[in-house]
C-alpha cells in the first residue's frame, strides 16, 4: 500500500476511526477549534428532559390501561407507574385493561389515592392525617420507600411524645396496628395522668389496660396511683370487670407503697367506692404479703443496702422497682399532705382535666393572635 492512501482498517486493539478522522487524514489538515466555527450554533429552546416528557405524557395523557377496584369504587391508572414502586404490581403479571380488585379491609379508596399521588408527585411529604392506614396501605402494596419514610417520621420521638404519641396509639388501635401501639406507648409519660382521667382509659380492654400498668415509664406521683387507676377502671363497670381484680393487682407495687397506707387498705375497709375491692380476701392476701416487704424497705435508705437484699433472699422476696416519678406541681401543692384518698385522686384527675383544657384554649387563642 502506497503512502498516499490510507489505511481505512485497524486492528482490534485501535478504536475506529471516526468519519471526521478520516477526512482529516486523507486531506492531511489539522483542525484549528479557535477558527472553526461549528460550534456557533444558533440558539434554540432548551430541550426538555427525557424523563419529564414521559412524565407529563403518563400523567397528563390519555394513557391509563388498568383499573383497581377496591369496594364499590373504581379508579383507573396507569400499571407501568403503580409498578416503579410498588412490589405488589411489579412482581405479578396482569393484562391491558385488566381490572385489578384490592382488599378493601386492607387498603381503602382514599388510601389507594394518596399513594397513587405520592407516587406521581415530586412532593414526597407526608402529612399528618391518616398516617396509620397509610403506613398500612404501603406495606399491603409494597411501596417500600413510602413505607420507610412513614417509619421514620414515626420513629421520630420529638413528633409523637406524649399526648401525640397517645393521639397516634389511638389511631393505631383503631386500625389493629400493634407495632405503632407498643411504640407509642412509651412514650407516654408525664401525659400518663391524662390518659387516666380520659374516656378512652375507661373503655379499654384489660389486657390494654393491664399493658399501660405494666409500664416502668408512665408518670406518676406514687405507686398508689397506679392502684387507683386500676380501681378506676374496674368500678366504671364492676359486675364485668370485677374477674380482673387479681390480674391487675399483681401490676401495682405494693412492696413500695406506705406500711401506713397497706395497713389503712386492710384495717378500713369501708372506703366509699374501694369498698367492693378490699372485702376481696385475695387482695387483703396480696396487702399481707406486701405489708412485709413494704415495711422492712423502710428502715433503709435505699433499696442497694447489703441488709435488706439478705432479708429478700432469706424470705424468697423479688426486688421491687420504683417506677419513673414525675411529681406535678399541682399535685404536690394540694395533695402531698393529705392522706391522699381515692376520693382525693378523682378530684386531682378532674384538675388535671381541666389544667389540660385551659391550656388547649390558651395555646389555640395564642395561634389565633399570631395569625
């Protein structure tokens, strides 16, 4: 091969020369990027993103090729959206036009529109309102990254603490969400008092109520607080309730109540509404074994002394715990000195009640004046 022409072929290891290479190589030129002036070009609009054609076109088109029916309402979407991010579509396999019918005591309308809107929107926040049955709608349809988001706005301790958390344990309980429930209810603290006072303690279930009394972190002045919950509870509706007097007892730590309050308990026994309670020979039996507990633990300052563990291993006693103690300055103003009575603990819970309600108002005028 002469040297005037050019070798159009190379080996494996060259790149392939490109059309512009060879027009520069047979003309033997080099190309000057300062005088050539193709890249002058005239302006035109900006191209739009690939992605965002298809976008407006699914979303704004005509383009819908399922239905999903869930109850009587039926919504028409498009399957390849629904599939980018629910695993529930993605994984199974369904016919243009099909009409796909989802559980509805999983997943309601208005849930499956949320979802439907979070997934088309660029806005991914969540709002507050009807956080459970999404969380519940997402994990039925297997939108994983909705799901995580909700956890995590869940998990987050500074937006559900107190009377939120027990707002979203509502909320959780009425759509049988047990994971948010036993969340939520630890977060429940110094809020604990309010819940007592509330309707909503009153017609709980026992075993929700023994899940409460169970609790190391519910906010209470002194243990016998937690009794008189318990005895709140059972009197709202005694004739039913009454067969879970022992299995509430056994949640309330007599061993660190007052021997003089054990011994008021077994002594005085016509106690207005407590009566029904402590005529029961199987509490008088529980105060009697406390009583012992209670009034060793009070000849020491503390429960870590060497003296009083030896008396626990020598009676076969477990260690009681005092739980966490939040003691309200209302409380302590008007009751600490008193005998503190049942009769006392109504009328603190009716305080609380209403501390609470003024500050509702007061925090709803001060939102008002700031708009």
């Amino acid at each position: 091969m002469s040297g005037d022409k050019i070798q159009l072929l190379r080996s494996d290891e060259d790149d392939i020369m490109t059309s512009k290479e060879r027009v520069y190589s047979v003309n033997r030129i080099t190309p000057d990027p300062y005088i050539h002036c193709w890249r002058k070009q005239p302006k035109i609009h900006e191209k739009e993103m690939l992605m965002k054609l298809i976008y407006d076109q699914m979303k704004y088109q005509d383009s819908f090729d399922i239905c999903i029916e869930i109850g009587n309402a039926i919504f028409s979407a498009i399957l390849l959206i629904l599939k980018s991010y629910s695993n529930f579509f993605a994984n199974r396999e369904f016919a243009d036009g099909a009409c796909i019918k989802l559980s509805e005591s999983r997943i309601t309308r208005d849930t499956f529109t949320d979802i439907y809107k979070w997934i088309l929107s660029k806005r991914k926040q969540i709002d507050r309102e009807d956080i459970i049955p999404l969380l519940l709608g997402a994990q039925y349809l297997e939108v994983e990254l909705l799901e995580q988001q909700i956890w995590n706005l869940i998990q987050d301790c500074e937006k559900f603490q107190e009377d939120e958390a027990f707002l979203l344990y509502q909320e959780a309980k009425l759509w049988k969400c047990t994971k948010v429930q036993n969340m939520m209810i630890q977060r429940v603290q110094r809020f604990f008092m309010t819940v007592v006072c509330s309707e909503e303690f009153l017609i709980m279930e026992p075993n929700e109520v023994m899940n409460w009394l169970r609790l190391d972190s519910i906010g209470i002045n002194m243990e016998v607080e937690v009794f008189y919950a318990a005895a709140r509870w059972m009197l709202f509706n005694w004739n039913d309730r009454k067969v879970y007097l022992m299995d509430l007892v056994k949640l309330v730590r007599f061993g660190i109540i007052d021997p003089w309050r054990i011994v008021e308990f077994r002594m005085n026994k016509k106690m207005g509404k407590l009566e029904v309670i402590l005529n029961n020979s199987d509490f008088q039996d529980t105060l009697e074994s406390s009583l012992s507990y209670s009034t060793y633990r009070n000849c020491f300052n503390d429960d870590s002394h060497d003296q009083f563990n030896d008396f626990l291993k020598r009676f076969n006693f477990k260690k009681i715990y005092p739980r966490d103690q939040m003691i309200d300055p209302m409380w302590q103003e008007y009751y600490k000195q008193t005998p503190y009575t049942f009769q006392h603990f109504e009328d603190y819970l009716k305080m609380t009640l209403e501390r609470r309600f003024h500050s509702l108002v007061y925090t709803k005028y001060q939102i008002q004046q700031e708009q």
